[in-house]
C-alpha cells in the first residue's frame, strides 16, 4: 500500500476525528502548555483538564510520586473554574484546530448540571467528558462513578440540559465495569471513556508515613495498561456505544491493542510527562502499521480481535 493511504479518520458518536489519538485529560493541560513541543494540530483531539464550578487549589502536597513503572498522583481537580476557563483557555483552544473536549467533575448533580448548562454556550466545545470517576476528590468524583444509579442520574441529568456529545469517563474501582457502562448509556451517554486511574498507595519507609499527603491516590502509566484493556474488552461486549480506550498507552503496539479490543479512539495520558512528543509517534506508527497490514482504514480494526475469540 503507497505511503499516506491509510485512512486513519474515525467517528465517535457524530464527531469525526482525524485520527484515533487523542490527549487525556489532566495530562495535556489546555492544549497550549505543549505547543511548542508538540503539533496539535495533528492529534484527533485534546480533553482539557478537569473543570469544576468554583476554582480549585485542589490537595496538598505531596500530590504526585513515581511507581513502579507508573506513578501516583492525588492533584485534587486544580484548575480556574469555569468561568476563568471560558474567559482565559477556550480563546487559545479554539485555535488549536483539533476538536476540544471539555471534562468536567461535580461534588453534586447539580453542579454537573450547572457547567454543562453554561459550557454548552461557549464555542468551540465539541463533547463534555463526565469525570464520574476521579478517586482524588472528598466529595463528588469516583462516589458516583462506582454506583449504577447515581451514573445515570448524573448523566441523565446532564443529558437534559444539553445537547452536546457526552462522554462519560469510568472508573476501574468497580467489580463490574459492564453495569457501569450500560447505567451511563441508559442515562442518554453518546460515549464511554475508560479507565480513568486506580486507586493506590505507597509509604515511605523511612519516615514511616504515606508519601502523598492524600494518603492514596490514582495510579496510572503502563502498570495498569493490562487492566484497562481487559476493561475495554468487557464493555465493548457489553454495549453498543464508541469507547475512548486509555490507560498505560505508551505506545501505537498498546494503541492498536486498545483499539482491535473494541475502542474506536484512545488517550494517551501519563506517557505524555515522559515523552511529550509520543503522540505524533503513535500516529505515525499505526499509520505505518496498517500500510504494512494491508489495512485501507483504521476503523477496520475496532473491536477485530473479538472475531477471534
């Protein structure tokens, strides 16, 4: 196959993506801190990072530690608030070029219902991403991520107040990812994104205490990426919705497994504080892949290892 014929476009739910990569949210910060790093334009789209109602200093520090290939982080949601992010980020965003998806997180349902009521009258916005399942809050975040009921009440919610896409971000502290996915499509979702990071822990010996001041925190990077791919594999069985697949991406090997499990798009999130540039690699590299393969289209390849089970 001649170089450049690979047809990496996909469609999520109406939204068409240039290509199948995307930077997750809370790695990326609002496009504009890696423009000199990397070509954003060139990405299948950006999620800002969380965004509350009010702005947050979010946890003390210590708030982030390496692991054992992958780190923990217990930022608490920092950011400007919505109104700070309307007014000073979403001019800059708009001109990124990609689509902007916004993720948003509440202590309350109706703080869910406030940002995305006033979020759905600002420009340039092409999906909200429901951060139900954040483990580095108090309040809010992963306490509605990990139950049914109150999924698809937060996002019916949502749903009733606007009309843009809804993604909505699951969390892996859950026995039964599947129930989880299904309650948020039952709830008007158009999209489900997984998985957002695992709770965990590390002490530091020495001083005999937790070394994140929040005690716990998220882990992620590829420790969990085996995780987050049995957890695509479960929910693309189970419902009939796109899925954003992320979780220890590092490279287009994971993506492209991530991707024939059943996620018609990825995230690459913590890969992104090693190597900024990696998500121009990933492209390049499932680019090149399919033209080795054979392959005209990379939608070709969602959900194709399911026909070998």
């Amino acid at each position: 196959m001649a170089a450049g014929r690979v047809d990496l476009r996909v469609d999520l739910a109406g939204l068409s993506l240039a290509n199948p990569v995307l930077a997750a949210s809370g790695t990326f910060g609002y496009g504009t801190e890696y423009a000199d790093l990397v070509e954003v334009s060139k990405l299948g789209g950006i999620v800002t990072k969380g965004i509350t109602l009010a702005p947050r200093e979010g946890n003390p520090p210590p708030r982030i530690c390496e692991t054992p290939a992958g780190m923990l982080n217990a930022i608490g949601l920092q950011n400007p608030g919505v109104d700070a992010f309307v007014r000073d980020k979403m001019p800059a965003l708009r001109e990124l070029g990609v689509p902007v998806i916004v993720n948003i997180a509440g202590e309350t349902v109706a703080d869910y219902v406030a940002l995305a009521a006033q979020l759905s009258e600002c420009d340039g916005i092409a999906a909200l991403e429901l951060n139900l399942s954040c483990p580095n809050v108090k309040q809010g975040g992963m306490h509605f991520g990990i139950d049914c009921e109150l999924t698809q009440t937060v996002v019916a919610a949502v749903r009733e107040v606007t009309e843009l896409l809804l993604i909505t971000k699951l969390s892996p502290n859950v026995t039964d990812i599947a129930e989880i996915g299904q309650a948020a499509g039952d709830g008007g979702s158009d999209i489900l994104s997984l998985i957002n990071t695992l709770l965990g822990m590390t002490i530091d010996i020495q001083q005999r205490r937790p070394v994140l001041a929040n005690v716990t925190g998220g882990l992620s990077g590829p420790a969990i990426q085996p995780v987050a791919l049995r957890m695509v594999w479960e929910l693309a069985q189970a419902v009939d919705l796109p899925i954003i697949g992320m979780g220890g991406i590092t490279s287009a090997v994971d993506a492209l497994q991530f991707i024939m499990a059943g996620a018609t798009a990825i995230a690459v999130g913590t890969a992104n504080f090693v190597a900024p540039g990696v998500t121009g690699c990933i492209i390049k590299d499932i680019e090149t892949f399919c033209e080795e393969q054979g392959i005209a289209r990379i939608a070709d390849l969602v959900g194709a290892a399911h026909a070998e089970v």
